[in-house]
C-alpha cells in the first residue's frame, strides 16, 4: 500500500505468453481429484509394501487420466497402466483355471503337434516365438546445441525417449506442473485427514 492506503498496482509479468502459474495448476485439479480419490477406494488392505506401491501406481495413473491423451507423458504412464492390468488379469485368469482343473481332477494327456520343416517358417519354429519383442524406441540422438543433461531429463519424463528437445522441455514443463498439482492435492488429504 502506498502512502494514501490504495494497493500498489502488481508489476506486469515477465513471461506475459503464460498464464498465471496459479491457473495452470488448478485447472486440472478437479479432475486430479476425482480420478486420485477414486483409485483410493479401490485400494485393498493388505501388506503396507504393497498399498504403497499400489497408492503410488493409482496416482500416476489418476495424474495421467486427468491430463488426458494430448501429452505424450500421460499416454505413455497409461499405456504402463494398461498393461500392469492386462497383465494383471491373464495371471488371474491363469490362477482360476489352474484351481479349476485342480477341482475337476486330472486332464487327460494333450496331444501335442509335431513341428516339420514345412512350417510357414524357415525352421520349424512357431509362431510365437517367431514374433520377438520389440524394445523401447532409442533415445534421439542429442541435436547441435542440446544440453548434456537432456538425457537424464528423457528419462524421468515418461515417453520422452524419441522426443526432441523442444518437444521434450514442453512436455517436461507440464509434467512437472501436474506432478505439483498432485503434490498439493496430497498434502491437502494428509492435512484433512490429520485434523480428524
């Protein structure tokens, strides 16, 4: 306040392009808290490691939901997501038809198929073992001026492996504003949570 008691006008922003650090922080943090609280009811009792792990996975994926599918950060943390669960499921699936079987008795012995050399493939091999993983996508090669510090910043951002570095300081900068978005949101529940 100046000496009259009016407030002094606020100084104009040094990056007038961005919007204020406040509103790009709080527009997604109803859905952050939608998503976070909802994964937390489907949180189970069980061993603390495990709730750990599974609090911290729900988070990701709630931060990832909440961002949707426009930054390749929360496309890569669901497709993470999505094959945990799919993985998930087929071991669970394995496990009920392993108790199936265990309750119906023993199968009788399967016929299993000989493999000739006249097999679609060039040595009698399968078509699964045909068919090798593919690794992840190699890191870009570092453009002429790009920071050495680049590559430790591909990866700590989720699917920033092929990006360049432009790309890579954008979806960086996002991240790390949802990853503070989250952050409050948590210490906000632990703050509600220790007043009671």
């Amino acid at each position: 306040m100046d000496a009259k008691g009016a407030p002094l006008p606020t100084p104009p922003s040094p990056n007038p392009s961005s919007g204020s650090a406040s509103g790009a922080i709080d527009a997604p943090k109803p859905m952050l808290a939608f998503h976070f609280l909802r994964a937390l009811s489907r949180v189970h009792a069980g061993p603390a490691r495990r709730r750990t792990r599974t609090i911290s996975r729900a988070a990701y994926s709630s931060m990832a939901r909440a961002a949707g599918p426009r930054r390749a950060w929360s496309r890569a943390l669901l497709r993470q997501a999505q094959a945990r669960r799919s993985t998930t499921l087929a071991s669970r699936r394995a496990a009920v038809l392993v108790r199936r079987r265990v309750a119906a008795g023993p199968a009788p012995p399967l016929a299993l198929p000989r493999l000739t050399g006249r097999s679609s493939g060039s040595s009698g091999e399968t078509s699964a073992a045909r068919a090798p993983l593919l690794p992840p996508p190699p890191p870009a090669p570092r453009q002429a001026g790009e920071p050495a510090r680049s590559d430790a910043l591909r990866r700590l951002v989720p699917g920033g492996a092929g990006m360049e570095y432009c790309s890579l300081l954008e979806e960086t900068a996002d991240y790390v504003r949802c990853l503070r978005a989250q952050v409050q949101l948590m210490q906000g529940l632990a703050d509600l949570f220790s007043c009671q």
